[in-house]
C-alpha cells in the first residue's frame, strides 16, 4: 500500500505559497510554472512524518 503524501509549492524570491496538493507531479508543474513564469526560485516540499521536508528545488531561470 502507498503511503499518501501533502506537497507544497514555496517560491524562495517571493512570499509565493501554493495551496497543498495530494500528488507529486501535480505540484511539479505549479513549481514549473511559478518558476518559468517568474523566473524564480522554488521548491516543493511534502509532509512526511509531522514535518514538511523539501522534495526537489528548481533555480530561476536566467535570460542571457
């Protein structure tokens, strides 16, 4: 049986924080999207074990 996890989406450049969703990949394009769109750096963290724990993180973008 898979264990259910809560991700979240939090922008490291603004006070952007995403509402929690309930699959991964869900939570992935947010992180993408927020990213490309404001070309910040964001994160995306899952609760797991009473704790939120970061997932993976994507730097800004930068335009040459």
């Amino acid at each position: 049986m898979s264990e259910n996890h809560s991700y979240i989406v939090r922008c490291n450049d603004c006070n952007f924080v995403s509402h929690i969703f309930l699959d991964e990949q869900a939570a992935m394009n947010e992180r993408d999207f927020h990213s490309f769109e404001k070309l910040h750096a964001v994160s995306i963290w899952r609760h797991d074990w009473g704790q939120w724990v970061l997932v993976t993180e994507l730097m800004g973008v930068e335009l040459l």
